[in-house]
C-alpha cells in the first residue's frame, strides 16, 4: 500500500503554489525514506531500468505492479509524492519514434540511425505503430487504471531537438552539417519541433487526470511541464546556439508550463544568458558535470540565476551545500532540491535536517 493520503497531497500542491509565489519561506525539500514493509511479497520481474527497457514480452500491467511495490516501500516527508520516473527509455527517446535504434546499456540508451544517409534525404514523419511509442503509452495507460491518478507518472525524457536530430547525424556528422548545410539543419529541426509537441501533447491526453505532472527531474506542477535540455549545445558556440536552439527553446517552453531547462556542465555555461532571456523557460538546473569537483564554488552562477528571478535546481543531498546555496540566492524560495532518498537507517538524521529548515 502506498502511503500518501488526501491530506498529504493537499499539502505538497499548496507547499508548491507558495513557492512559487516566493511565499513559501524556504526550498523545496522532498525527502523519501526507503525501506518500509510493503505488506506484500516483491513481484518477480526487475524493476523498469534502462537494461530492460527493450523487454516487451512483460505485460505493462505488470510492470506497474511492480513499480507499486516499490512505492509501498518508501515513507514521504516534506515535499516528496509518489512520483514514478518514465526516463528509463532513455534520454532522447524520441528518435526511437522516429526510427532510430536503441542500444541500451547500464547507465544509459543510446540511438543510433538505421542507416547512414545524406541529410537533404532525412524526413520525419509520425507513425502511429512505432513500437516504442506504444509501449510508453500503454505503460501510462496501466498506471492510470491501477492508480486513478493517485500517482504521478512523469513525463518519459523525449529529447531536445538537436540531441534527437544527432542521433540520425551522430554528433560528429552533426557539428558539420550546422556550418555546411545549415538550411537543411534548419528544416529538421523545424520537423522534430513539430513532432516533439505531437508526441507531448499525446502522452499527457493519457495521463491528464493525475493530480500532479512531472518530468524526470521529480519536480512538482499542476500542469504538464518538461525539462528542456540540449546536450549538443556543449560543443557549440553563442552563434550557432542563437541561430538553431534560442527559437527552439522559445517554442516549446511556451507550449508547456513552468519549464525548467537543464544546464549540463560548464561547456554551456555560456548559454546561461541566452536563457535567461526567454521568459518561458521559469529555472534552470544545474548539473556540474563529470569530472568536476564536488566542492567548487559556483556561487556566482547561482546568484546570476537568482538575480534573474528564476528557480534553481540542484542534484546535491539534503546535507550537502544546501546553506551555502542560500547564501547566495535572492529568496529561499528560489531552491529546489531534487528528490533524494536515505535508507530506513538514517531516517533520524534526515527528518532533523529538514527541521531545520520547517520541511516537516
């Protein structure tokens, strides 16, 4: 059984409606405590992974069962909800819908073209029995029917625009056609964009009865809502950002509410302006980065941020820079914390954390 109530999730919408307000007088905390008793045996089958994300053989019923069984085991405090993540069809799944090749792998899927061809030759178009984008529907359509909407399935990552027309390019093959055949580039583009919206709009006609929506970020919104990203953005310049990502991005994040976009490492760092100029795009997510050290300073990225008056995003546990990051914002209320868990062991020390901070 999951544990959470009609009080809890009046509670969590209301906490979230403050902050976004700035009335709510601290961060978003959501904290889940795992290893409660589920009050049943654990099903047999693994739960969804991006290792088993190709295995169509087991029903979509009982995928979510087993996904419920998970849930029974967690304990919610302060701004946590059942929420389930949809992101194990990889990032960017939605050149799988459009034809592309998954392989997936341990901590990722990665697609691939069906076969190479010239650019001025790629067409996309929808298909209605792409397998991919059936499985993902008839996995919302099952946890619609077990759960009434009582549970929050996000939004699957279906990509940024440029890191989906990659996977037909590759990235290498990508970084050449923006300076040889920009037109062409252009003209994808404008064809994923169109598609992408398709694709959003028919996954959340399934799932519009929730309470809440999200995306793989875990964040909390009344109304659908994405994480935007272009990974590809890393390896390019201001000038090619400005001429095949601003408007992109503009589109999109106009089409849905509160988005967030996900700032990957330092290399797009310097897009932060850029960003912060599209009034629809509501916070940004930081993510350091591999390789960078834990402890580096970006206080002066968090208040550029801050200053702007968006939201800020943060992967760090409950008792890591927390305080540091709020020495540095405008308002408490500029921070969210991704979800993150602590085992039954450490439940005490988490819940006298977020005391600190009035989350419980």
């Amino acid at each position: 059984m999951i544990r959470f109530g009609d009080k809890q999730w009046a509670n969590v919408i209301e906490n979230y409606r403050k902050w976004w307000k700035g009335e709510l007088g601290r961060p978003i905390l959501p904290l889940v405590i795992t290893g409660a008793d589920p009050g049943r045996p654990m099903p047999k089958i693994p739960m969804p992974h991006f290792t088993n994300c190709a295995d169509f053989s087991v029903p979509a019923e009982a995928v979510i069962d087993r996904i419920d069984y998970e849930l029974s085991t967690y304990e919610f405090y302060g701004d946590s909800f059942p929420y389930v993540g949809m992101a194990h069809f990889g990032p960017g799944v939605m050149a799988a819908f459009l034809g592309a090749k998954p392989e997936p792998v341990q901590e990722t899927v990665w697609f691939h073209p069906q076969k190479q061809v010239p650019i001025k030759e790629i067409h996309f178009s929808y298909d209605e029995k792409n397998v991919w984008l059936n499985r993902i529907k008839d996995l919302y359509r099952a946890g619609m029917a077990k759960w009434n909407g009582n549970v929050c399935m996000s939004m699957t990552d279906i990509g940024g625009g440029l890191d989906v027309l990659a996977s037909f390019l590759t990235t290498e093959g990508l970084l050449y056609e923006v300076m040889d055949n920009p037109d062409e580039v252009k003209r994808l583009c404008l064809e994923i964009t169109g598609l992408w919206l398709r694709f959003y709009r028919e996954l959340n006609d399934i799932i519009g009865q929730q309470r809440v929506f999200s995306d793989w970020s875990t964040q909390l919104n009344e109304n659908p809502t994405y994480m935007l990203q272009c990974d590809f953005s890393y390896m390019i310049g201001v000038n090619i950002w400005k001429d095949f990502v601003h408007d992109d991005l503009a589109v999109v994040s106009s089409a849905i509410d509160k988005a967030f976009y996900h700032l990957d490492g330092i290399g797009e760092i310097k897009h932060l302006d850029d960003l912060l100029s599209i009034d629809s795009i509501r916070g940004i997510q930081w993510i350091p980065g591999a390789g960078e050290p834990e402890t580096r300073d970006w206080s002066e990225l968090f208040t550029k941020i801050s200053t702007a008056g968006r939201k800020i995003m943060v992967p760090f546990r409950l008792d890591s820079y927390l305080d540091e990051i709020l020495k540095v914002t405008k308002r408490p209320d500029d921070l969210i914390k991704m979800q993150f868990a602590y085992p039954m062991e450490e439940k005490e020390e988490a819940l006298k954390i977020m005391a600190k901070y009035s989350a419980v």
